[in-house]
C-alpha cells in the first residue's frame, strides 16, 4: 500500500458540518449562510453534503474574527478574501516568471559568445 495512501493535506474535505461548526465554535446555520455567500466553500459528498477541510476551518475562524473584533460586515470579508486570493494568485505567478527570467537569462549567457 502507498505511504500517502493516509496522508491527508489541509485542502482535504474530511469534517461534516457538525464538526466544522464545533472545530471553528460557529452554529451549522452559519455556516450555511457562509456557503450560500461563497465565502467558504467546502467540499461535497455524493448525496450534495458539506464537507469542510482544515482550511475552510481556518478560514472559517478568519470570517469570524473579522467580523467580531474588526466589525467588517460580510461583504466587506468578502472582498477582503477575494483580494487575499487574488494576491497569493498573483505573488506565485511572479516567483514563476522571476523563475522564468532567471533561466532566460542564464540560457542567453550560455549561449552568447564573449563580447
């Protein structure tokens, strides 16, 4: 059997909406009024079931703190976390082009004789 045959990442839906609610201490209605927002969106089982992985717990838990100690409304965490995916999204595609430019660069110095 495969080593990572158990190995589970924390994109990995495994909680029902009970336990999510539990593990981020929010009501199951709450979260979901959160996946009808879209703003978590966990995971499905065949029969259209929640489930939540690590991630969404943690996120979850963010949605919550913004709201009750920053008092951003839904919309406003909404837009917070699009722009946060949008960076991440946007500071990985930079480490990719830097990586790019970098093997450019050493191709062009191979490949050029001395001046």
């Amino acid at each position: 059997m495969d080593a990572d045959f158990f190995h589970l990442s924390d994109e990995t839906p495994v909680y029902v909406i009970s336990v999510a609610a539990q593990l981020s201490g929010l009501h199951p209605q709450t979260l979901r009024q959160y996946d009808r927002l879209g703003l978590v969106s966990p995971g499905r089982t065949a029969g259209r079931g929640r489930l939540y992985s690590t991630r969404d717990i943690l996120m979850l838990r963010e949605v919550q703190r913004l709201s009750q100690e920053e008092g951003i409304n839904l919309a406003g965490i909404k837009r917070i976390l699009q722009l946060e995916n949008d960076n991440l999204r946007m500071r990985a595609e930079l480490e990719r082009l830097r990586a790019e430019l970098s093997m450019i660069r050493a191709l062009i110095r191979y490949e050029l004789p001395p001046a």
